[in-house]
C-alpha cells in the first residue's frame, strides 16, 4: 500500500497536484495547513482516500485536530503538531503518542522534514509541500513500513 503524507500546503495547489499525480497513492495523511487545497483535492481525486487534520493556519477548517487511522494493524497518528509544541521540542507529542500507543505519528508545523523510531513509534513529519518536500509511505504484504522523504520544485 503506498501511503502520501502532506503538510503545510499554504497556497500550492499546483505543487500539490503534481504531487498526487505523480505518486498515485491509496491514502493521503494531511497534517495541517492548506484545508482549502485538500478539500478541492477531495474532489479531484475521489477515488483516494484522505484522512485530514487542522493546522493552526487552518481557521475556518472543520477539520478535527488530531485524526486516528488503523492500516494494517498499524495505528497512525496525525495531527498538525502546533498544539504539542513541536517546534521547541517533541515532548509533549511524543507523551500524546504513548498515550494513543501510536506505531506511527505523522505531523507537520516546522516546515522541515523529520524521521525518528523512538521507543516502537516512528515520528514522520513530511515537511511542507510549499518548500517542495512531503513523504511516502509504503506498508507491504508483510507488514513492514518503509518512509521515504521527497521533494519536488
């Protein structure tokens, strides 16, 4: 299964589509920021699934702050990251995760790609797609995940 995560869309529409076109995922994690060119991407392609959280850009958004998703008994975690403090540290996401017992938190906020397995649970932020980066997920028939950083102009 191969899985988009995105973030911090702010504007890029035209990136965006790109991207999901180029990627031809099953599913798109969305952590914030952007709701309006996810939304129109939720017409657009219909036939992919989208699981969306609220970023603090995100005003009008009846998107929920944080979004739970079980893939093959894997469960992720997605949530913009602005209420846990991300950008001075990953504490408090990292409590919420434990709390959640999260094998995978997918967030945004900071603009910059990160990748970390801490103690079973792998933090994932993808990066903005208004810098060009975002994130590819892919889950075999084994169960196994594999996440890749990318980047597109």
């Amino acid at each position: 299964m191969k899985i988009l995560a995105i973030s911090d869309v702010h504007g890029c529409f035209e990136r965006l589509y790109k991207i999901i076109k180029m990627e031809n995922p099953e599913i798109i994690l969305f952590s914030g920021d952007g709701y309006e060119d996810v939304t129109d991407m939720q017409y657009a392609f219909p036939e992919i699934k989208f699981v969306c959280a609220r970023g603090n850009c995100d005003y009008n958004s009846s998107f929920n702050d944080e979004e739970i998703i079980e893939i093959f008994d894997k469960k992720f975690f997605i949530t913009h990251g602005h209420i846990y403090g991300v950008k001075r540290n990953y504490f408090q996401i990292e409590m919420r995760a434990k709390e959640l017992d999260a094998n995978v938190v997918v967030f945004g906020h900071t603009h910059f790609p990160y990748l970390k397995n801490k103690e079973q649970t792998i933090y994932f932020n993808p990066g903005a797609v208004l810098c060009g980066s975002y994130g590819v997920i892919t889950i075999n028939e084994d169960k196994n995940i594999k996440l890749i950083h990318k980047e597109v102009k």
